[in-house]
C-alpha cells in the first residue's frame, strides 16, 4: 500500500469518527415529560377525554410517573355548525351549549354542532396551547 493511499483513508476516517462523536453527543427526545413541554400535551399524555369543555388526561412527570389532570378548554365556540375561537382566546368556551358527540383523538376536539337553521354540521378544530408541565395540562401562552 502506497504512502498517499493510506493518508487518502484518513480524512474518511475522521469524518466517520466525528460524525458518531456528534449523534453520541445529541439530546434525543424520548418522548418523556419536560419541565415544559411546548409541543403538545398529546406527545406525553394518555387517556386523553374530553367532557363538555373539561380536557382530562394522564400525563407523565419528570421523573417518568402519571399523574391524572384536567384543565378547561378556553376560546372554543360554534359558529353557525363549525367550531371556532373566539375572539378572545381566554373566555370560557361555549360550543359544549349547542354540540353533541363531543370527542377528541390527540389534540383535535371534533363535535356534532347545530347551525342556525336547526341541521346540523360534523366539524372538527385543533385545541392550541395546551402543554403538559410535570404532570400537569396547562396553557402555555
């Protein structure tokens, strides 16, 4: 083997080593609860219900237990059979008062709501700003 084919080698070699140096080094989310989980409650919560405008859950601490907890959906409303926000992000909500077959699959809260004309329409709405803090639904904004 030539002197330049195993110096040729080398600069592969470092790459390869440096690279694994890196991801070895890297945060890699395990999906466990943070002290503030800004992505979504729906990433380390289970059991996720929602009754009327009561989201409750299971959601996992720091340190890896459950905890169950429910925190109340603010800023929701129908709107003529689509479920909207309202204005004012922090009032209470009020679609509960006029939809039916309330129900949620991770962060988004569909319901059966009535229109001004009496029918009725199936919509659905992300639910934002809701985080699980150390066990606990809370809003983040």
């Amino acid at each position: 083997m030539s002197y330049l084919s195993k110096f040729g080698k080398l600069p592969r070699i470092i790459g390869v080593a440096a690279c694994g140096a890196i991801l070895a080094a890297a945060s890699i989310n395990t999906g466990k609860a943070q002290a503030y989980d800004s992505t979504s409650y729906a990433n380390s919560c289970s059991r996720i219900r929602i009754q009327g405008d009561t989201l409750s859950a299971y959601c996992r601490r720091v340190d890896g237990s459950y905890n169950r907890t429910a925190i109340r959906v603010r800023g929701i409303e129908n709107n003529n059979g689509n479920l909207s926000y309202r204005s004012n992000p922090n009032a209470y909500s009020t679609y509960q008062n006029s939809c039916s077959r309330i129900y949620i699959a991770g962060n988004t809260l569909s319901a059966y709501c009535r229109r001004v004309d009496g029918s009725y329409n199936n919509t659905a709405i992300e639910i934002s700003g809701i985080t699980n803090v150390n066990g606990v639904l809370s809003y983040g904004y």
